[in-house]
C-alpha cells in the first residue's frame, strides 16, 4: 500500500481548495453562480461515475485513477488560467471527471487487497481511514500553505503552483500491484455488468437504511464541504483564515476515517450523527467565524468517519466482481440528489443569507438520525 499512500498525499496536496471561493467571486462568482457551479460538476460526475466505476471493474482500477489524477491537474490548470465564469466552469468540468474516476475505486482496491492477503476485510475501516489519514495529512498542509500562497504571491497562483505536485502521483499508482480478485468481472457481458451492478445495491434490503443514512450524511457533509467558505465570506474573514479553516476542514475528509473504527455499534452511530445535528444548529446561530470552524469541524470529522463505517457495511454486501461499479452506481444517485439541493442552497444564501441556508443541513442530518433511529426500534422489536 505504500505506493497508494504517497499517491493518495500527492492527490490531495491541492492548494486552491483552501481559497477557491476567494478566488471565484473575485473573478465574477456569487452564491448562485458557485452553486451553478457545484451543480455541473455533479452533472458531469453523474455523467462519468458509473462508466468510470464498471471501467475500473472491468479494465483497470489503476488505470482509472491514473485518468483521475491527469484530470485533476488539468482542473487546476485550467482553474489558474480562468479570468471570468465561463472559463472557470470547464475547470470544474474537469474536476467532476476527477471526481467520478477516483470515487468508488481507491475503497474498492484497498477493500480488495485486504481480501486477497488476508482473507476477509474485517480491518477495512481501520486500513481506510488510514490510507485517507494521508490524503487528510496533505488537505490540512496544503490549506495552510494555500492560505499562505493566496496572501502573499495570489490566489491564481494556489492553483498553478497545485499541477505539478499533483502529477507526481502517476508514477506511484503505476508502482502498486493491484489485486486480481475482482478480474473475472471482465468475463461476464458488458450490459449484464451493469444491470447486475444496479440490481446488487438497489434490490438488497439489507442496504436500504444504510444507504438513507449515507445519503443523508453524505449530502450534508458535501453541501458543508463544498460551499463552507461562504460562511467566513459573509463573516469578511482575513485571507490567512482561509488557510487555517482550508487546513481543518478540508483535513477532515482524510482523518474522518480514523475514527470510523469507533463507529462500528448502531449506538456510537447514533451518537455521532445526534453530535453532528447540533453542530449544525451553529451553523443557524453562530456569527464568529471561530465558532462556525468549531462547528464545521465537528460536522465534517463525524459526518466523514459516519460515512466511512456506512461505506464498510455496504461492502459487506457486495460482490467483489461489482464493488467499484456498485460505489460508482451509490455515488450517482447521491449526486443527482445534490444537483437541486445545492440550487437550493445557493438561492437560499443568495436570496436571505448562508445562515438561512444551513437549515438544509440541519434537515438532511435529522433524516439521517430518523433512519438510524428507525432501525435501532425495528431490532428491538424483533427482538
């Protein structure tokens, strides 16, 4: 996995996540037209993300993240070249590629490795989230120096200065031995894959709950992660913050994962998303911009670690033949749910204020609590 590691650090050692939204309104962007923006790169992911995931299957899991991270760095190109929106948005084309070809294959072709050497995955949560301590290592450097790049030299340059260290992870993902557990994927008829793929996820009973509290968690966390910074706009934050909080916040998306371990009961499950409902209220209330990183804090590392323990019991579902296709398959319908809600949520922090707007937040973390709670009484009266 050491390959993988240093690959995953490259990948995520972006710069101009820290300031992206900075630098959007400072070309023309306001708070619907960066949820315009958000909302086509999710178009272009739903595009890719199942054909992306049955190519990873059937072709090559290295392949296809070698694909993702040329894309990445061509979204970050073309980013620091952009001086007006149109220009921008190819940008977050590229980066909705990025997005779909990566997604669903690193989980699968770590969740494989432990099958292929060690004969089950029990680990899992505890070799994933280390494998995104990594990247969430790079995320929280990368902040810091991205704050530090946009104060002193410009923000354009947070996303030049991104390219050619995100490249270097090439040569790494060619370096690692992928596992061939899920090789006869390649045998079976391309339409009977991907009805198969569809039909092991969507038909199992055993997902549904999961699958309502991922989605819920998943979108809440994602409408934070993607639109946090509007936050601290509001707030008339320095530049240097933007830093700090592209450090924390964004480091969350690594480090989540370490604490997945802890959530392996239904009542620490319960537990975390209860927490992450109130940290969400602050998002209401709270008018100082350290109050609302606490806030965004709290929210992002429970909201990930949740996601990370949901995504190892629906791997417990799955067949290896479909596991990157099935995750692709879950991350296309979590993204066409997303498209209207972060309209909605621009529109709603355009038209009233981002604080209005954080209610949506609230009420996709309270469904994901009602889904567990749910769950939690349908054992005990079975039992």
């Amino acid at each position: 996995m050491v390959p993988m590691y240093a690959a995953k650090f490259l990948r995520n050692f972006v710069f101009w996540y820290a300031v992206e939204k900075l630098f959007m309104t400072s070309i023309g962007f306001g708070s619907e037209s960066i949820a315009l923006m958000v909302a086509l790169y999710s178009a272009m992911s739903i595009l890719m993300e199942i054909p992306s995931g049955i190519l990873a299957d059937r072709w090559s899991r290295k392949g296809v993240l070698i694909l993702a991270t040329v894309s990445l760095g061509a979204s970050s190109l073309v980013g620091g070249l952009s001086y007006d929106v149109p220009v921008y948005l190819l940008s977050a084309i590229l980066w909705g590629f990025f997005d779909a070809l990566a997604s669903g294959t690193d989980e699968a072709m770590v969740y494989d490795a432990l099958l292929e050497e060690k004969g089950n995955a029990d680990d899992f949560e505890k070799e994933y989230g280390i494998y995104n301590a990594f990247g969430g290592i790079a995320l929280f450097a990368a902040g810091l120096v991205g704050g530090l790049i946009g104060n002193s030299i410009g923000l354009r340059e947070t996303y030049l200065l991104t390219v050619p260290l995100v490249l270097l992870a090439i040569p790494l993902v060619l370096r690692y031995r992928d596992a061939t557990i899920h090789k006869h994927a390649a045998e079976t008829a391309l339409l009977t894959h991907v009805r198969d793929t569809f039909s092991v996820v969507f038909r199992n009973p055993n997902l549904i709950w999961i699958l309502v509290t991922m989605f819920s968690i998943g979108l809440a966390n994602g409408l934070v992660g993607e639109m946090h910074q509007l936050w601290y706009i509001a707030l008339s934050a320095p530049v240097l913050f933007f830093g700090v909080v592209g450090a924390v916040v964004n480091a969350t998306w690594g480090f989540g994962g370490i604490i997945s371990r802890f959530f392996v009961t239904k009542r620490a499950i319960v537990a975390a998303i209860v927490a992450t409902f109130v940290a969400s209220l602050f998002l209401i209330v709270a008018k100082q911009y350290v109050l609302v990183l606490v806030a965004h804090f709290v929210i992002m590392i429970l909201a990930n670690g949740l996601s990370v323990a949901m995504v190892a019991q629906m791997h417990r579902h799955l067949p290896s033949r479909v596991r990157a296709g099935a995750s692709s398959a879950v991350n296309t319908v979590a993204r066409f749910i997303n498209i209207p809600l972060v309209l909605l949520f621009g529109w709603v922090a355009g038209q009233y204020s981002v604080f209005t707007a954080a209610w949506i937040v609230v009420t996709l973390v309270g469904i994901g609590l009602a889904s567990e709670l749910n769950v939690r009484a349908k054992r005990n009266s079975v039992q």
